[in-house]
C-alpha cells in the first residue's frame, strides 16, 4: 500500500459520520412520475425525515465511475485502492445527510430526485444495506403533464425540459427500459410504486412500504398535504415554478390527472409512445397497455401540423432567449 493510500485509508476509517446506510432511503423515477407526491408521502411518517431534492448524487456517482475507471487503467491507483474509493464517496456522500438526521432526531433519511434512478446501480452497489423506491407512471401520462410543464415554462420564459419532441420521448423510453431492467434485476431490493395505485389506493401501498421498511404504519401517510415538508422551498421557488407552485406541491393523492392524458394528447403522441415502449415489456410488468390508435387523414395532417408549429414555437424561444444573452451583454 503507498503512502498516500495509508492516509486516505486512515482518514476513512476514522470518520465519525452518524448515519449507518440501514438508515438512508433513495428515491428516483421517471421524470413527472410522482416521485414528490411519493417523497411528501414517505416524510410524513414520524421516523422519516424527507429532504429537499439533492440535485448532485447522479453527478457525485457518475465522477465515482470516472474515478474507478481511472484506477482500472493505472492512472491514480497509486492513490487509492476501489474499495477506499467505494467508502470515500459513501462517507462523502453520507456527510451531507447527517446532521440533518442528528438535527431532526429521526431514524431514516429520503433523498429523492428523479435522476437517481439512472444510477441506482451504482448505488445499491454502494449502499447495499439502504431502501430504494422506485416510481413508475403510464408514459402517456408522463408525456403530457411534461407537455403542461413546458407550455408553462415558455409563458414563465423558463428552462424546464430542455430538448426537441423527439429528445423528450427518446428520454422517456430509456428510462423505462432502465426502469424494466431494474425491475428484473431488483425485484425485492427496490420498492416499486406506480403513480397509479397510490393515487387510487395510498392506505395500501403506504402498508407495503412500510413492511418493506420494517416499521409502524401511521395514517398521517395518508394526508402528505396536511403536513410541511423541507422540500417545498426549492420545489416551488421562481426556478421551478413551471413544474410546481404552492398548492400543487401541498397536495394530497388524487386522481384528478390520472387519465387527462386520454384527451389532451393526439393520437399520433400516443402512437409515438407505443412505437417506442411497445417492445418495452412495461404491460408485463407494470400493467400499462398501450395501443395503435387509428388514424384518418385529417389526424395525420393535424399531426404534422402540430409538430412543425412545435418546433417553430421551440425556434421562436431559442432565438428570443440567445436575443436576451446578447441584450445583456
């Protein structure tokens, strides 16, 4: 061992850090699926402290990869070790939480942002005593309430959901075949919610979940709006407002928008989602059956029609918002 693995080894070891990874829950899904109805949810039992959205653990992971594969190929092994690499950046991200669960006096700490789930193998191969919840919903839904965010990012003159159409529904079919793969290869390490059943059913899946985290059910599980949660603040500032605004996060389930999207997407959206998921396997294993919806003349001129002023609309903002850089400069 060289002598800068002795003290990266040492100062490891050594670290007083209060939070055993029996105590860390991490949430992720599909962006829009309802994992901060999920996240409201889990933080309103007594021994579960919610935080706000991290933001940075798929960053810190993906650096963590970089790094181990810098020590593969001989760059700074000399440094240190994979396995002191694997429990520095444990440790380092544990660092961040633990006061957090010194300061409110409760047992289990949820880190939620939709991205974790692109790197809930890394992870769990990380934190392989910790929780994960994983939050599934219908892609037509997912489409639509994204097709809502964007349209109130443009009146807001916002950044939310960056991309062309096709970037967008690309994005949604590779995180659900993620989402298919987790599934097949966690099917009792992550616990798998569907937007769905806890908007329909949340005294059940609220029981489920806490058989799977080995604690007392409690009914204020149920009514996640009539609490406050740490994550409102930055889930309803000015940056975020296209995604949500005060009475949108303080919400309780419900199944207002559960079939929205059956009328406000066209059918060749539809059609979009069944030609990319339709080989997916999701039917199998989450139930959601997509169909070809026939389409008449008018529905195809009406398709093209929609998708080139899509992205005129998304020209117009482009050029509006390299006009504004310019303004300033």
């Amino acid at each position: 061992m060289s002598k800068a693995q002795k003290i990266i080894s040492e100062e490891v070891k050594n670290s007083n850090i209060k939070l055993d990874d029996e105590n860390l829950i991490f949430v992720g899904g599909i962006a829009r699926s309802g994992t901060t109805l999920v996240q409201n949810v889990i933080d309103s039992h007594s021994k579960i402290l919610g935080l706000p959205e991290f933001k940075n653990t798929e960053r810190i992971i993906y650096l963590h990869r970089q790094m181990k594969d810098e020590i593969k190929k001989g760059f700074i092994d000399l440094i240190c070790n994979e396995q002191e690499l694997d429990l520095y950046y444990k440790n380092f991200i544990k660092s961040f939480f633990a006061p957090l669960k010194e300061e409110y006096n409760v047992e289990f700490i949820s880190e939620k942002h939709p991205p974790n789930l692109k790197v809930f193998d890394d992870l769990i191969h990380l934190f392989p005593k910790s929780k994960f919840v994983l939050v599934t919903r219908d892609p037509r839904a997912i489409l639509n309430s994204m097709k809502h965010v964007r349209h109130r990012a443009r009146k807001k003159r916002l950044i939310a959901l960056t991309g062309s159409w096709n970037d967008i529904t690309n994005r949604i079919k590779n995180e659900f075949e993620l989402t298919c793969k987790l599934y097949e290869k966690y099917p009792k390490k992550i616990f798998f919610i569907r937007y769905e059943d806890i908007v329909t059913d949340i005294e059940g899946v609220t029981k489920d979940f806490c058989r799977y985290m080995s604690i007392e059910w409690e009914p204020e599980m149920m009514r996640p709006g009539d609490h406050e949660h740490l994550n409102e603040k930055g889930m309803i500032s000015d940056y975020n407002a296209a995604f949500y605004d005060k009475v949108s996060f303080n919400r309780n389930a419900d199944t207002s928008s559960l079939y929205k999207w059956k009328d406000e997407l066209t059918k060749q959206e539809k059609n979009d989602i069944y030609d990319l998921l339709k080989s997916s396997g999701i039917e199998n294993k989450f139930g959601y059956k997509l169909s070809k919806e026939p389409m008449s003349i008018f529905d195809h001129i009406s398709g093209i029609t929609i998708s080139a002023s899509q992205k005129l609309v998304r020209i117009f903002y482009i050029i509006q918002r390299y006009a504004q850089k310019f303004n300033r400069i």
